[in-house]
C-alpha cells in the first residue's frame, strides 16, 4: 500500500480536482470521508478509512484536518478550487521566505509574486522550509519577503492550520533575493 501516491491524490482531490474521482467538497472544502474511501477504492482497492486516518496523522507537512466527528476531511491550504478553509489572518513575523526556481526570477521580479493556479502565494517561516519549496520546481532561489512594510501598507496574510503563511501576492517592492 503506497501512502505517498494515496496521499497524492487526496491532495489532488481535496484542492484541485475533486470532480475527477466524483467528490463532493462543501463550501468549506470538506469532503466525506466514506465518500472518499468508497471512490478512491477504484484506483486503489485496498484503501481503508483506516489507512486515510494513518496518511492525516502520519503527514510530515500535516496537510490534512479531520472535523470533530471524524466523518469529514479537508486540506490545510494549497487550493486551486475556491473554497473557505476558513484561514485566520494574522500578523505575520517582519520576514518570511518564499522558495522559488531561479528560471522564475525575472517574471518575478517584474510581477512579484503571483498565486499562479493556487488561491494564495505560499510563504515560509524558514530559509530551509523555503529552499525546500524552491527545489521543486528547478535550482531553488530563496526570496525574502518584507512583511512588516507590507503590513503597515494594509496586505492581509494568514496562517494555514499547518503553520503555511499566505498572502493574495506580494509586489515587487517587497521582494528581496536572500
Ligand atoms: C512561481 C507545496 C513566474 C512561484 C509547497 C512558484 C508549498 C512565479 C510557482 C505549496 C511568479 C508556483 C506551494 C511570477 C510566482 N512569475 N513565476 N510572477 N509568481 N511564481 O507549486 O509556492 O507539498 O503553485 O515562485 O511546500 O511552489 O503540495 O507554489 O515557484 O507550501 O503540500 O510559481 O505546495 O506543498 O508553484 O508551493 P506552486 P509553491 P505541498
């Protein structure tokens, strides 16, 4: 049983496409736990509600969250599909780290950060958090992000139930390359 790809396609149907496995996700982005075992069993037929507890706890960059009854699931953030995960927006540290490509540096540098297909721009606490997000698009570049200026100018950020910051995007005034 490979927990990493069934976890791959929970990822795929909790934020992009739940349509492609026949979810239904509410307007909070829950999907039906017996809903996801029933399906996901077509491509994979040993999965279990078992295994889906195994893979929520078991996640390294904690992705997932169970509602109070256990019955539903949703993701933590990283969303194409617009949906409330209900994120708090919070102040932010005066730095945080985005994790890039270097191939994506000048785009960058003259549109600032976009979310591209995702709801939000993905921001982390740590350089090595970042160099890690970086490197999976090509040769990671780390950029800092001046938070405390974007603050002060009205920019809202959040912090996703697994410790991701997001922001709508960050102009290129805020940019620095680490
Ligand atoms: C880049 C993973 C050109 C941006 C990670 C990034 C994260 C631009 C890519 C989460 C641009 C989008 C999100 C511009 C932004 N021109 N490129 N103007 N603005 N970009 O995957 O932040 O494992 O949507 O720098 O850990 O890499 O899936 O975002 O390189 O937390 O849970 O466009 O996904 O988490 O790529 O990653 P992505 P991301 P999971």
């Amino acid at each position: 049983m490979d927990k990493v790809k069934i976890s791959k396609t929970m990822s795929l149907i909790l934020r992009h496409h739940p349509e492609k496995y026949n979810i239904h996700l509410d307007k909070h982005g829950w999907a039906s736990i017996d809903e996801m075992v029933t399906n996901l069993k077509t491509k994979y037929p040993h999965f279990s509600k078992e295994i889906l507890f195994e893979i929520v706890k078991e996640d390294k960059k904690q992705r997932y969250s169970l509602n109070e009854n256990k019955d539903k699931i949703r993701a933590n953030q990283g969303h194409s599909i617009s949906v409330d995960v209900e994120l708090k927006s919070m102040i932010p540290p005066d730095i945080l780290y985005h994790g890039t490509a270097i191939k994506f540096l000048d785009s960058i540098m003259q549109q600032g950060l976009l979310s591209k297909n995702r709801l939000y721009v993905h921001l982390s606490k740590d350089v090595d958090t970042a160099i890690q997000v970086g490197q999976r698009h090509g040769k990671p570049v780390v950029l800092s992000i001046d938070c405390k200026s974007m603050i002060n100018q009205g920019y809202v950020f959040y912090l996703s139930e697994n410790g991701v910051w997001l922001t709508k995007n960050v102009p290129v005034q805020f940019i620095n390359i680490f």
